[in-house]
C-alpha cells in the first residue's frame, strides 16, 4: 500500500486536494460513482476527474494505473495524468513500482 503521512491513498487525495480549487465533481461523490459514470475523454475536466477517480478507488500505483487504462477511451491521457499526479497528490513512489 502506497502511503503518505501514514493514511492510505483515498485519504491523501481527499487531504491534498484544496477546498479552494473548483472541484468538477465533489470528492465523497466521485469516489461513489461507477467505472460507467466515468467520462474518459481527451477534456481537461473530465481527465482530471478520471484521474482522481482512478486514485480514489485503488490503493497503490499499479491498481491506479490499471484502472486509468480499463476505462477505455483516451486511456493513454488518463493513465499519463494518474501516473504523474499519483506522487505529487499522494506519496513519493516507491522504487518497486517503477517495474511494472
């Protein structure tokens, strides 16, 4: 499990993510919604909420990734946005995660 601050990545998203930001969606909401609620397009809103969503349902980089790409549609935006936003938003990745 990738960590920061000892919490699990759910609660690192929810914590780094300011309540000052316009949020497209609001955190307890997005983290409900189904893969099928997902938009995975080339838009900037719904990449980033894509991108979210993928680091609020998983819990290391590995799973987060995955789920970017399962989403289907511009999944290499999706993954490319989860992979670089996972360690600012959440933790330093681990060594072990850069051998997929």
């Amino acid at each position: 499990m990738d960590l920061k601050n000892g919490k699990a990545i759910p609660q690192a998203v929810r914590d780094n993510v300011s309540s000052s930001h316009q949020k497209p969606a609001d955190l307890k909401d997005l983290e409900s919604f189904s893969a099928e609620r997902i938009k995975s397009t080339g838009y900037v809103v719904d990449t980033l909420e894509a991108s979210l969503w993928c680091l609020l349902k998983t819990s290391s980089f590995r799973e987060a990734l995955e789920a970017a790409v399962n989403l289907g549609g511009d999944t290499d935006t999706i993954g490319a946005v989860t992979g670089s936003t996972m360690p600012v938003v959440v933790a330093p990745l681990p060594e072990s995660s850069l051998l997929l």
